[in-house]
C-alpha cells in the first residue's frame, strides 16, 4: 500500500511540474524548435526585453493583480466582519448571494460585465479590468476570511472590553492580530484569481491595453515564440516566491498559536 | 467593597422576555450564586450587569451610584468566561496585565500586581507561557488571575467551572472560595449546578423563566423552599398535595402534620420533604417508638446504593413515588417489596406554593 501511494505521488507530482519544468528549461535554450540538449542561453530573455506589447502586458497584470488583491482584501474583510459579527436583516442572504459567483462560469460573468460595462459607460481598458477583478475575487476573499473569523471566539473582544478597551482597541490588539494569517491568505489567493484571469480579462481589454494571459493567447495565435517561455518563467518566479513569503508567514503564524 | 443592585431589570430578545422586572441585591465582598435552568436568564443576568448587554428596562447600580449607562469597558468589572476567552496570542503575564494596562497601571507596579495576583492563583513560574500550552484547570485560574487583578468592582463568573472534569471541578472550587475570600470581591457566579452553589456561595438567588423565584442563603433555601421549582432545583423533595385543614394536609398517601402556615382550610395546599428528614422503620425493626408527628406507610420499590449513602425509593398507598436517603450506618434495614413505615418531623413538612 505505502509503494502503491508512492507511485501515485510520483504521477502526480511528475504531472504537475514536469510540463513546467520543460517551459522553464526551454525559456534558457538556445534553439527555437526545442532541440536538445539544451544549449544555455539568455537569448530570449534579451529578445523579451524589446517586446513592448509583452512587457506592457505583463505590467498591467502585475498593476491589476497587486490593486486587485488590495481593494478585494479591503472591502471583503469589511464585508465578513459584517456578516460574521453583525446582525442586520437580509443577513444570510446577503452570504448566499456570495456563493453563486465562485460556480457561474467567467465566460458567462464576462459576457455579463461587458455588456453592463458598456450600458453603464464604464466600457473596457484598465479601469474595467480592475473593477472586474475586483469584483470576482471578493467572494473568495470573504469566504476566506470569514472562516478565520469563525474560529476566533467572539467573546475574545468582550473580554478585552471588559478590561478596559474601547471596541476599536479591542479590535486592533485581539482581533487584527489574531485574523492576520487569514487576511494573508485571503490576499494572496485575490492576488492569483487575478493574476490568473483570462476569460474576463479577454473581455475587458481592449487592442492596446491587455493583460498577460490575454497577449500570450493572441501572441500564440500569430505564432509561438521562446519569448513566452522566458516571461512564464518570471512569472514562475515571482509568484513561487510570494507563495514561499506567505508559507513562512503562516508557518510563524501557527508558532505563535502553539509555541 | 460593592454593593451591587439590579433594579427591575427587563430584557426581551427577539420578542421573548428573558428578564422580567428582576431585581436583585449583591452584598459587598459576598459571593451570590445565579442559580436556574439554561433559558432562566442567569446569564443574560449577569452580562446587564456587568455591561455587555443594555436592559430594556431597570438599572444596575454599583453602591447606589446608576452606572446602567456606563460603558463595558468603563464599568471597571471583571469578568471569567465559561470558554476563559484567554488572548492565544498573548503570555499568561500579557493576559494579567491587560487590564492593568488598559487602566494605566504600567511598568514595575504592573509587574508587581500581576505576579501577585498569579501568586494568588498559585501559577507563578508559568507567566511566559501560552494559554494553550495549559491545562483546563491552569487557564481557568489564569482567567481568573485576568479578573481580579484590576480590583474591580465586581467579579462576574458565568459558569467558569463547567468544562473542567469533575475531580478538577470540585478542586476549583475550594480555590475559587478561597481566593474570593482573600480578595472581597462582591461576587456573582453563574450556575446550573446546584451542589455547586450549595457549596460555594454565600447568597443563592433562584431563577425560572426571567424571575426570581427565591434567594436567601444556601441553608434558608434548602431548609424552607418556597415554591415547588426551588425546592426540586435546589437538592430533591418528596411533595404531597392534598386539601388543606386544621395543621395539616390531607393527602390520598394520608394526612400530614407541618409546622408551617397553611393556606384556609379546604384550599389546595401542597408539603414538600426532603428525602433524609424521613426516618424509614422495616417491619421487623425493634424501635418504631418515635416522636416524629408524621407516619405513613409504604412499600420499597428500589434500594439505589452510593457507598455511604443510599436512596430508598417506595411507593406509597395512594401509588405516589417517595424517596428517601439513609446512610448506611448499618445493614440495611429494608429489602424491595417489603412493606415499611416513613416517619418524619412536623418541622420539616414545608408548606410550599405549587
């Protein structure tokens, strides 16, 4: 049994990253046509440096993905502090109405904005692109942090309270500190929804102005390029290392809860 | 010390009353048990009074001063969650020294405070420690700690012993007499559990549904019950009701002699006894001679045994159960089945309102 799990840990493994392991290998070959072996080269990396539209492409998903993950954060912490911790009418629906966007497929959420977008004269670029973002990740970011807001007692603030702090005090020094690995979390996670965007982001760029996921499409339509390699290994890189930031942020997290 | 007053205090939550026209007094340095069934309103009680929740109606005072409109955390109260609410991100000493903090006690004098109310709480050595690095019985006393370091006004306990297990739970509480005592906090305690409050407090104030039923000491409540609720919530009774006549009730189990003021002859009047005020005498016992004014017959249904006590319950003629406690001084003087007298004081026939 333990061989048996072992292979299928090696299958699975050996899937998931072998395909990322031959784009990276190849972004710093030499050859175009994917010749082995590999001849060490930054040569499309150099060639990347002058691809403007790759370059403006990849600065508006960095752009989007860090405003994204900001505004999202803010506004749904706020919303699941609401949701959990207070009692208003239309409550639960209020957290129902949160569920339907994870499952609605983005090409019908993107078909849906586009057309509000430009009934309401918001139309596309940018701006657009952000809102829409926005939008789709605060579900995520309120189901995230609301779940860490549920496994912290309520009667923690109380407690404070009753020792003398006032409410925004108490909610500072026991309830911020304690929630912070979740709003973390839930940061991170709006920060990748955008990052990853391509159905909505398709929608809502315009010729000039796209977003990464959105020029590699069209770049590969025209025809492939290495180039495409070497920016998706950048990319590799950055967000392995804020994944890596925020493993070691949680992991201190949970040192701090247990020792 | 504080003398802390509920006065018609109301409550309705979400159009049920919880608290109605309750009015209640702690006397200073005293520990006052809440004592009622879950939904009675203890608990909701005790967050008026220490501020985490506004009475629709009444006012709280703390030595006649209305302090109803102070906010919780300037209300200066201290308070022990059934959870503990313990900050995990926190030390043991950085939990004490919250408070002390909060209300501008800092640096040496706040470090002297906090070692001496862990010293009180017997945790000293364990300050740089996390809460869940603690035993249940260690984080209770460091909530504990948490709570009467400030001296505050007065010390709220909403059933803090409920989640330890029993050894530990009877333990707690001679501590928490003890430091009670030691500090003179007035205290209010929260509790399902009636031996708890029977051992533990100096006041007991009986509550059912949003009222009041009945406070006084432990031994006044015990020993003279007012209404059928105290008496079966706080320890067990037998009660028999029947029609009132001239000093006594006359009952379908026979009639019964009491001591205690009847409602007018021919009324409905109902007695309740406590299970060890009745003397059982078996058929074949030698001295049946007593002086106990009260006599009845019964038959012994089940011997229930506990060690050194046990509980005998019968039937009596009319069919009604009766239960009767015995210490098991000698062999047991009445088998199941055997037919056996119940004899028992006037004095301890209480009249009580059904």
């Amino acid at each position: 049994m333990i061989a048996f799990g072992r292979i299928y840990l090696v299958v699975i493994i050996t899937f998931l990253y072998l395909p990322i392991a031959v784009m990276v290998a190849m972004a710093f070959n030499e050859s175009e046509l994917y010749t082995l072996p590999i001849e060490p080269s930054l040569r499309w990396f150099a060639k990347l440096a002058a691809n403007a539209p790759l370059l403006s492409a990849s600065r508006n998903s960095l752009l989007i993905a860090f405003a994204t993950s900001a505004i999202a954060t803010a506004l749904g912490a706020m919303a699941a502090l609401a949701l959990e911790r207070r009692q208003f009418r239309g409550r639960t629906l209020l957290r129902l109405l949160l569920l339907p966007p994870i499952a609605i497929p983005w090409l019908i959420i993107g078909t849906a904005m586009l057309v509000f977008f430009f009934w309401t004269g918001i139309g596309r670029g940018l701006h657009a692109l952000l809102i829409g973002h926005v939008a789709l990740a605060i579900p995520y970011v309120v189901l995230i942090v609301g779940a860490g807001l549920q496994t912290l007692q309520a009667d923690l603030e109380e407690a404070a309270m009753s020792l003398g702090s006032t409410p925004v005090h108490a909610f500072f020094m026991i309830t911020l500190p304690l929630w912070l690995p979740s709003v973390a979390a839930a940061a991170l996670f709006a920060f990748a929804v955008s990052l990853d965007q391509f159905v909505i982001s398709y929608f809502l760029s315009t010729p000039g102005v796209s977003t990464l996921p959105v020029e590699i499409y069209s770049s590969i339509r025209k025809g492939f390029t290495p180039e495409i390699n070497a920016i998706s290994t950048i990319f590799l890189a950055v967000s392995s290392a804020l994944i890596f930031v925020f493993a070691q942020l949680s992991n201190l997290g949970g040192k701090r809860g247990s020792g | 010390m504080v003398r802390v007053e509920a006065c018609s205090i109301g409550k309705l939550y979400g159009g049920v009353l919880v608290l109605d026209q309750v009015s209640v007094a702690f006397q200073p340095g005293l520990l006052t048990s809440l004592l009622g069934p879950s939904g009675s309103g203890k608990t909701t009680l005790l967050r008026v009074i220490g501020g985490f929740v506004a009475p629709d109606e009444g006012e709280i005072r703390f030595n006649g001063e209305d302090v109803t409109s102070v906010p919780l955390w300037r209300r200066n109260v201290g308070m022990v969650f059934q959870s503990y609410a313990l900050f995990p991100h926190m030390t043991v000493e950085q939990n004490v020294v919250f408070g002390l903090n909060r209300r501008g006690v800092r640096g040496e004098a706040a470090r002297k405070e906090t070692a001496r109310a862990l010293e009180m709480v017997r945790l000293t050595g364990l300050e740089r420690r996390r809460p869940k690095e603690l035993s249940g019985g260690q984080q209770q006393r460091v909530a504990l700690a948490r709570a009467i370091v400030t001296n505050p006004r007065v010390l709220l306990l909403d059933e803090p012993l409920s989640a330890l297990d029993r050894r530990l739970r009877q333990d707690m509480q001679i501590e928490l007499r003890r430091i009670q005592r030691e500090s003179g906090l007035t205290t209010v305690f929260v509790t399902h559990d009636q031996e708890e409050a029977l051992t533990l407090s100096d006041s007991v104030a009986i509550l059912d549904r949003g009222k009041i039923v009945q406070e006084g000491t432990p031994g006044a409540i015990y020993e003279r019950p007012r209404t059928r609720f105290a008496a079966s919530f706080l320890g067990d009774a037998n009660f028999f009701t029947g029609r009132a006549t001239q000093g006594g009730v006359e009952t379908a189990a026979g009639l019964i002699l009491t001591g205690y003021a009847l409602p007018p002859i021919g009324t409905s009047a109902t007695i309740a006894v406590r299970p060890e005020k009745m003397k059982i005498f078996g058929a074949r016992s030698a001295d049946f001679e007593t002086s106990d004014e009260n006599k009845i017959q019964a038959v012994v249904a089940e011997i229930v045994y506990a060690g050194a006590v046990s509980t005998i319950l019968l039937k009596s003629a009319d069919g009604g159960q009766i239960k009767v406690l015995t210490q098991n001084r000698e062999m047991s003087l009445a088998a199941p089945g055997e037919c056996v007298s119940l004899a028992w004081s006037a004095a301890h026939s209480v009249v009580i309102e059904d």
